[in-house]
C-alpha cells in the first residue's frame, strides 16, 4: 500500500538557527491500517499472548505481589534507557532504606517512575478518562525529583525541543513547533477515545505511542511517559488487567530498528512495518511475563514447601517469607510492620530462612540490616542489571 509522509514541514527559530519542524498529521493513518498487509498473523499471535498472560495471573497465588516487582522492573528498564544508572536491586534497596553506590539523582528518576505509573493506574481506576490532564498529571510525578525537577513538570513545553545532535541545527529529528503542541496533543487525546475506527487496543497503542513520541509535548521525559502511554492504553481496556506489560526490555534490545522505524514511518507513512515490529513486541513481551511469573511462583511454593518442614519455627517464618515475596529487600522494622510479628521474631525468623539459603543480609551492619529474597528478586532481575547506554 503507498502512502506519503505522516505528516508536513514547518521551518522556525531554534537557538538561533533555521531548522524544518515535523507536524504530524493526525489520527488514524490514512488510508486506513489494513490488518491484511501482513498484520493479522502478528496480531493474532499477540493477542493469544495477552490472553496467556491474563490467565497465569489468575493461576498466581500472590498476583499482588508479583505486580509489585514487575512494576519496579519497567521502571529500572525505561529509566535505563534514558541513560540512568540504577538496577532493580538499587531501586528495592533504596525503598528499603538502604544507600546503594549509584547516583542519587539516578534513583529518584526511577523511583519517580513508580509513582508516575501507580498514579496512573489508580486513576484509570477510579474511572478517570485516559487524556491530556492525566499525561500531565502522570508526569509531574515522573520529574517531581531529580534532574527533570527544573524542567517544568506536569506542563506541555514552550520552547522547541529536538533529539539526537548537539542542537536543532544537527539533530536527526525536530518535534512540532511549541504552539502546535497543544492542538496536536488535541488530536491524539481525540484519537485515543475514538470508538469509530475499529482498531483493535494493541494496534491503537502502537499508533498512538509513535504519535506521542513525534510530538514529544514536554522538555524532558518524553520516552519514559511514551512507553508508559502504552502500558496504561492496555490496562485501561483490560489487556492485560494486571499491569504486567511493558515493552521497554524489547524497546532496550531493539533499539536501532526501534529508531529506524520510527524515522521511516514518519518518512514514507509504512505503519505496517512499524506495528508489525511493534505487535512482535507485544508477543514477546507477553510470553517472558508468563513464564517469568511461573518461574516466581514456582519458586515461592516450593520455598514454602520446604519452610513447612521446620517445625515449630515454620508458622512465623512462613509470614515473613511471605513478606518477603511481597517486598523482596526489607529491613526488620518493615517486615515487622507488615506482618504484625515483633522485631525478634522476625529476626528468628529471617535467621531461619539464612540457614535454608533463601535470604541473604546485604549490608553487613549491626543495625539497619537489609534482607533480600535472592532467588525470588533474581527472577525479576533478568534483563536489567546491565544498564543501557
């Protein structure tokens, strides 16, 4: 199918120097998405994951849990893409209060990340409408801290703004002059709540992420709340219910085809091509979330299977495990909060689950000791421990 470019030209100023702004056209393409240009088969195949994912968190003991430490993964993955420096094992351990050696700027950028998406999420709970004021709302959560702190959070920007290259004049691409941001933000929140054009939820986000990343409507954040766009336009339809999607690992390892396609898409109009590679990533993603989550529960079971044997000691060791698989870096005091035991107690109790090499200590002080769930964190770890560059 021949298409044009998405969108048209427009020269302006930017640091003192002419440059050609792209305006993207609005949503959807046209002609139209047509899922027979070798687009059914990856949805299809998509779509069955979802459905897969959907229905091992309904087999998981602990799904709440599970979220828990998903939830923080993507966080560690799309703040690392951004250049940040934090691991998954940091992020955990800085909630815990610990002082893990990396930048501290580089931890609140992530933890930032975690409240940005349960905010999110709880307001697509609450049946607040997925638009314009919640994206902003969601990111002055993002850069509340931190580097982004100074770069006017929660407001579309008000100067131009450009990617890749040491200024407008050499990037490889420039966003919509500052006041078109506005009427094209307009147009996608339109696109979003759209019921007419019969495009199944996996392809709108794919769509609405590239038109989201092409506007680029804040100063600084743009891609962390790009690849959070996607996860809540899933959520928000059910797909899946439990916020186990997220495709920044695929976006990580993928990154130069992930930046072509974009250019192309925007060059010769080849939606195809980019929701192919992007409904790959949805299958992909999906079918590492099933089979992470079974390896996590297979894990906790037997765990617990093995604690049972313990005798007397098993009952209070059993609610601290539980703890622990709730939140897998904690100290004392938290998992004493938790799960109503004294302070002792849970210190019998963790010195127990030493013993059967399910925790570790990982500070080595006398006070504030830190506790880990290693073989439980290392299942949600995989994939993040080596920060993107």
């Amino acid at each position: 199918m021949r298409r044009e470019p998405t969108g048209t030209y427009d020269v302006t100023v930017a640091g003192g120097e002419a440059v050609r702004a792209f305006i993207p056209a609005p949503l959807p393409p046209s002609p139209d998405v047509d899922l027979r240009e070798g687009l059914q088969r990856p949805f299809e195949a998509a779509a069955a994951a979802l459905g897969r994912l959907d229905a091992v968190t309904e087999l998981l003991p602990d799904a709440a849990y599970f979220v828990y430490g998903y939830v923080r993964k993507e966080a560690v993955l799309s703040s690392q893409i951004e250049g940040t420096q934090s691991s998954l094992s940091d992020l955990m351990l800085h909630e815990a209060g610990g002082a893990p050696g990396v930048l501290q700027d580089d931890i609140l950028e992530t933890s930032n990340y975690v409240s940005a998406l349960y905010h999110g999420l709880g307001r697509l709970r609450d049946d607040f409408p997925l638009s314009n004021r919640l994206m902003r709302e969601v990111h002055a959560k993002l850069l509340a801290s931190g580097r982004g702190a100074t770069m006017m959070p929660g407001e579309f920007r008000r100067t131009q703004n450009w990617i890749g290259g040491s200024r407008p004049g050499n990037a490889a691409f420039v966003p919509p002059p500052p006041n078109h941001v506005e009427e094209c933000m307009a147009a996608l929140e339109r696109f979003i709540h759209a019921t007419d054009d019969d495009l199944p939820t996996p392809i709108k986000a794919g769509l609405a992420h590239v038109q989201f990343e092409t506007i680029h409507p804040f100063l600084d954040g743009n891609g962390r709340l790009g690849r959070l766009l996607i996860t809540l336009l899933l959520c928000d339809a059910g797909l899946p219910r439990e916020p186990l999607l997220y495709l920044s690992l695929y976006f990580k390892q993928h990154r130069n085809t992930y930046y072509h396609l974009l250019n192309e898409m925007r060059r010769t109009g080849d939606w195809e091509a980019w929701l192919r590679f992007f409904l790959a990533g949805v299958r992909e993603v999906a079918e590492t979330a099933v089979a992470t989550a079974r390896s996590a529960s297979e894990i906790v079971t037997a765990n617990r299977s093995r604690i049972a044997q313990e005798g007397r000691r098993a009952s209070s060791a059993l609610r601290v495990h539980r703890a622990l698989a709730e939140r897998p870096v904690d100290q004392i005091n938290g998992i004493s909060e938790r799960t109503g035991l004294s302070p002792p107690t849970v210190a019998a109790a963790l010195r127990l689950l030493q013993e059967l090499g399910f925790v570790s200590e990982v500070t080595g002080r006398q006070r504030g000791k830190i506790f880990v769930y290693d073989s439980y964190l290392g299942v949600l770890r995989e994939g993040t421990e080596e920060p993107a560059g």
